[in-house]
DNA sequence: AAACTGCGCAAAGATTCCGTAAAGATTCCG
DNA sequence: CGGAATCTTTACGGAATCTTTGCGCAGTTT
C-alpha cells in the first residue's frame, strides 16, 4: 500500500451496481477499480494487488467461487461477497473458500462499509503481526515465540500438524472453529474435505494434552461444526 | 431520514382505518402519510422515501402484493402488511414477496406501534452497518461470534440445525419468520415442504430453551405462517 | 357431530459423524 | 544408507444427529 486510502477491487458485471459502488467508495475515502469477469478480476489482483475485494457472487462466466479461490492462494486479502436475498447456501460456500463476510442485497451504503472497515481494519492488524505471544489455560502453556508447548511444566512435543493445529484454535479460544478452517490451517486450502485427518490429529493432540482423552478440558468437539478450545 | 420522527406510509383504503391509523401514528411521535391506491403509493414511495411503510393486503386496485414489490425493487424499507384472519395464504404471499411483518385485524394500537418500533429498528440497525455480535433476551444469550448458547449462564449445546434455526430468528427477531425461510435456514432450498420437520426441532428448541414448553417465552407460533422470537 | 387441518410430542429407525487403532508410505536426519 | 519421526491410508464400533412414523389435541369447517 504506497499510498494511505486503500485499493478496493469491484468484482461486478451490472454496470448500475458498479456505478453506485464506485461513488460509495470514492466518497469515503477508498481507491475504486473493478473487474467485470472472473479473468479480469484475477488478472488484476496479480497486476495490483488490492487491499480489499467486493465480488458479486453471481457471476456470468463462471461462479464468483472462483474469484475467491484464486485470491486466497496466495495473499489474504480481505473479501466481501455481495448476493441476493435467496442464495443462502451459495453463501456458506463462499465463507468456506474463504471469504471473510458478506452483504445481502439491497444493502445500504453504511451496512457495506461498515463491512469493509471491518475487513481492512482485521487486515491491519495482521500485518502488524498482532498476536499473543503466549497462551495459558489452566495446566497447559503454550509459548508462540518459542514454539515450546508445556503441561504442569512438563515440555511437550508436538508434531508440526500438530503444532498448527493448536495455534489456530488457540487464536480463536473460546470460539467454534470450523472444520475448514482447521484443515486451512493444518494442511493448506487443498484438502478442505479430508475431515477424518482431523479426527486423527484431534486424538493425537487430546492424548498429549488430556488427563483423561475420552472426557477432554481443553478440546472439545461441537459434532457437526468444528473444535473448541476452552477459553479461561 | 432528515427529522428525527420516522416518516410512516400508510397504504389503505378504507377512510376510517387511514383515520385511526393517523391518529395512532401521529400521537407516538411518527409522521403521517397515505395512498389510497397502488399506483399512488409507488409514486409517493419514489417522492418521499418513507421510512416505514403499512399496506393493506385487500386494496381494490390490484394486490396490495404490488406494492410491496415495487418497493423491495430498490430499497430495505421495513414493510407491515395489515391483513384479515381469513386470507392467511395472502400473509405468506406478502412476507415472500418481501414484507417484514403482519398484523391482523382487528389490533391494538399497542401491538401495532411494537411491530412499528421493531421494523425502525431493524432498518436503523442496517443502515448504521450494524451486525450484532450477540443477542440478549431475558435469560437466553446467544453470542453469535462465538458460537454459544447461555441461558442463566449455563452453556446450552444446539445441535446444527437447531443452532441455525435460532440464528434465523435472531436475525429477524420480534418479526414473524415463515416456515419456508426456516426450512430454507435449516435444510436449504431443498425441502421446504417438509414442514413437519420444523415442529420437531421447534420442540427441540422450546424444550432446550423454554421453562414451560407449552407456555413460551422465546418462541411462539404463529399459525399457518410460521414463528417468531420475541423481541426485547 | 364428524371430518379436517395444523401443531406438539414421543420414540424408533437410519444416517452421519467422531474417536481410536494399526498398518503402510513418506520424509527427515544422523 | 538406515532408522526414526511424521504423515497418510484403511478400518470399525460407538455416539450424536437427523429422518421417519405415528398418535393425541385443539380449533375450524362441513
């Protein structure tokens, strides 16, 4: 970002929604480019990368999906998806290729940038890396500087799944973290649909870190949705 | 909205109802405004935007259905259908189409101003970009963001479905949500005539959530259209 | 009064999801 | 090169969840 108002890619074929997009961003302190097929949109995400994205979901040449796909190999860019009132289940698919939130239309110029603030905001402090530097819950320490994970003291060694793992439900502590995310986490983007290797890890993990494996503190299963590391 | 008193449009024929209605708008703090047809309202709507909007499903011009979709067209409006008890099939038709809520007649004034008040505040909640990170109602929480069910401080575990109907309420709460929208929320577009399914999990909820299943607090039917949440 | 409709509720059956073990494949590292 | 650690694959019993089925009740209609 050279320059202090962020770049906002407009994945968008309706030339009117565009129109009120471009104003709505240009009024509030945004940069405006866009994109109207799922190539271009690419194209320009490589050529200039954007600091956040808005991509329609309906799409003529091809699902938005694609969009989303495509951004999140290589860079975590904030991405907003816009789409109809109807679309419920297409919603859940584009937060689980990994868009970070999304707005109904019609949608009202404050509900999307609230949205975006959001998302640029979360990118923020990303980038300026922070994060805890420790985590401590009950007999368990896990020291992120150091990567040393101890248990009443006793240091235990985790495999680098592992090791992973536990660092994504530590930053989410206290929250459901879904399945996909966990396999993002522990094995990249390609095998979002391979849950039994959570499965594999999660007893890995609870035979390591659990008196009793079988009626676990720490890691909880919430059947269906995800893991749960307890929060203090 | 450039007063602070909500602009209200009341769709109606019939000269007493437009008089009472008046009269109750204008002394609980709202601005008054009317049409007597179709083709006036749309025309009134695209004036003077309104903030809230009240139809009479019977209108003898053509449904009073055209006017909700002439507003849905371009705008989040909140819309309150006034109906009589015996067309129930027009409800459903009317909240389809796009209608917040209904009353049916004859109502009080009191029920009439609480459906007002809770379609405000829905569209102010939109319009400031408001999307609620938790939901509290008496002794039920419902922390959004953290995926979690409290209810007098003790974690109540929901299944999926369950969850998701409950945040399908939440999203709409104090507003009726028809069946079709819960199914849809619940098992996606694909079965939404299998509406015994929703009095299983409805069970499933009030007994999980309610003191009295058979009295509830939260979550009351609404029959022949479907269910509501209470509001606070 | 009988039939119908929409709803609540219970319980059994079917399916999906989860935990665990163990054996093969791959990578790491001395 | 060879052993050790790690990762992947396969398999299966049990638990949680979802689906199916059936019945009783209340309000409404015929």
């Amino acid at each position: 970002m050279t320059e202090a108002r962020p770049l906002v890619l407009v994945v968008e074929d309706e030339p009117q929604m565009r129109r009120v997009l471009r104003l709505t961003l240009e009024s509030n302190g945004m940069r405006y480019t866009e994109a109207i097929s799922v190539r271009e949109a690419i194209s320009k995400i490589r050529a200039q990368p954007p600091d956040l994205i808005i991509a329609d979901l309906a799409l003529p040449d091809g699902e938005g999906l694609r969009v989303i796909r495509a951004a999140r190999e290589d860079s975590s860019v904030p991405i907003v998806v816009l789409s109809a009132r109807s679309q419920e289940s297409d919603k859940i698919a584009a937060l689980d290729a990994g868009a970070d939130d999304y707005v109904t239309k019609p949608f009202s110029a404050g509900e999307l940038l609230a949205r975006l603030r959001v998302g640029l905001r979360h990118a923020a402090a990303r980038a300026s890396g922070e994060s805890p530097e420790a985590f401590t819950l009950l007999d368990l320490r896990v020291d992120i500087l150091q990567r040393r994970v101890t248990l009443r003291n006793v240091p235990v060694h985790l495999t680098p799944i592992e090791y992973r793992l536990l660092i994504c439900l530590i930053a989410k502590a206290g929250q459901v973290v879904t399945h996909s995310e966990l396999l993002r986490a522990g094995w990249g983007a390609a095998k979002l649909d391979q849950q039994h290797y959570l499965r594999i890890y999660m007893t890995g993990l609870r035979r390591k870190l659990e008196l009793d494996p079988a009626r676990p503190t720490y890691l909880h299963t919430e059947t269906g949705v995800g893991y749960r590391l307890s929060a203090d």
